[in-house]
C-alpha cells in the first residue's frame, strides 16, 4: 500500500462529526488517502448528506433488515471489501460488531472512544468521569478487536476537568481533540509507520504504551 492511494471505508450511524474530519483532513492534505466510501445502518443518518455533500459514494445497510448481527455484518464486510478499502474507520457507528466483521479487517480497523481507556468502555463516558471526581478526562484511537472498547490504544488526547463542567461541556472540548487525533493516527497507519502486531501497537518500530501515545501538538 502506498499513502497517496489509500483507500478509506468510513462507517457512521448518526450526524458525522469524524466524518467530517476526516474530509477536511484528506481535502488539508493532513490525511494521503481518499474516502472511498461512507456506508451507514441508520438511512436517516445526518452524515450520509455530507458525504455525498462531498462526492463520497455512501451506501446504506439497515441492521433492521437482518435477523442476527453476524447476518448484517457479513453483508457490512462484503460491501467494505468491494470498494477495496485499506483502512476501516468507525466514526460513530452504533453497532456492536461481530468476529464476522471484525476478524477479516484485523489490523486495519479504528475506532474512537471518548474516554481515556481503560477507563469507562461503553456508554455516558462523560458522565461517569465527573461522577468518579476525575480531575481529566479524554479520548482514545484504538484498533478494534473482539473486546468491545478493548482493543490496543494507540493514541489519547487528554483534557482537564473544570470545576463547572457538565457532561455537555465536557463533551465539547474532547470533541474537538478526537478530531485532531483520529486522522492523525489513520495518516500513521496508511504511511506504514503504525502497525498492530501479536505483542501490541509499535508506532516507527517501538512499543506504543498501553495506554496509547500521550498526544502532543508535536505529534502532528
């Protein structure tokens, strides 16, 4: 694979906000790859309008329409498969995924969580940060494996807890880091120097921490 044909397969349930960031970072130059395709569960969703907004095919594949998730995520990986996608980017896709989907993109399949992980897999991760009196909270790229929210980190942007903040607030300023990140960690991996391996995720040859890199400004 090389950076500048990179093909990204994007999957999205609602509005799209990394989605978006995703187009602004191929348009920027930031991210060397080409969006070949959003594909959603949900028709209503508000990014599939982005996407074609932009030129990007979509599809949509309605969960309702199967009896079992593996049903739905063998025709998810079908459609990913034929548009030749290199890289798969969950971007708010609010499915729970099977080995059906996952075990065939091992590898090259991100995801996004809005909290430091371990910390706080699942849902109300903001909420739960103010109720447990953390004085910061964040985000988190990790590769995705069968354990839900427990695949390897690769990066977290972490951002202080202020003695005002709501889940609302605090929503709004990790928001705003998770979109710096996210490209950033799909442009290592499409450049070759991200990769997960049976020991953990190596970033230019090294270990990444367990908790990911500690993103800086820099890392850029």
């Amino acid at each position: 694979m090389t950076a500048a044909r990179a093909r990204l397969a994007i999957l999205i349930s609602g509005r799209g906000s990394n989605l978006q960031a995703f187009i602004d970072a191929c348009a920027s130059g930031r991210l060397a790859a080409e969006i070949c395709v959003v594909i959603s569960n949900n028709p209503e969703a508000e990014g599939l309008r982005k996407a074609a907004d932009a030129g990007i095919a979509t599809r949509c594949i309605d969960h309702r329409d199967y009896a079992t998730r593996e049903e739905f995520d063998a025709v998810l990986a079908r459609e990913v498969s034929d548009y030749r996608a290199d890289l798969v980017i969950l971007a708010g896709f609010m499915r729970i995924l099977t080995p059906t989907f996952i075990e065939p993109f091992s590898g090259r399949l991100l995801n996004v969580h809005p909290s430091l992980l371990p910390k706080y897999p699942g849902l109300h991760t903001h909420q739960r940060a103010l109720d447990a009196g953390d004085s910061e909270a964040g985000v988190t790229v990790h590769y995705v494996t069968l354990e839900l929210d427990g695949g390897p980190p690769i990066i977290q942007a972490r951002v202080p807890i202020l003695p005002q903040d709501t889940a609302q607030t605090l929503a709004a300023r990790v928001i705003v880091n998770e979109h710096i990140i996210y490209p950033l960690a799909a442009q290592w991996h499409i450049s070759g120097r991200l990769r997960l391996t049976e020991s953990g995720v190596c970033l230019d040859g090294k270990s990444v921490p367990s908790t990911g890199v500690d993103y800086r400004q820099e890392e850029d």
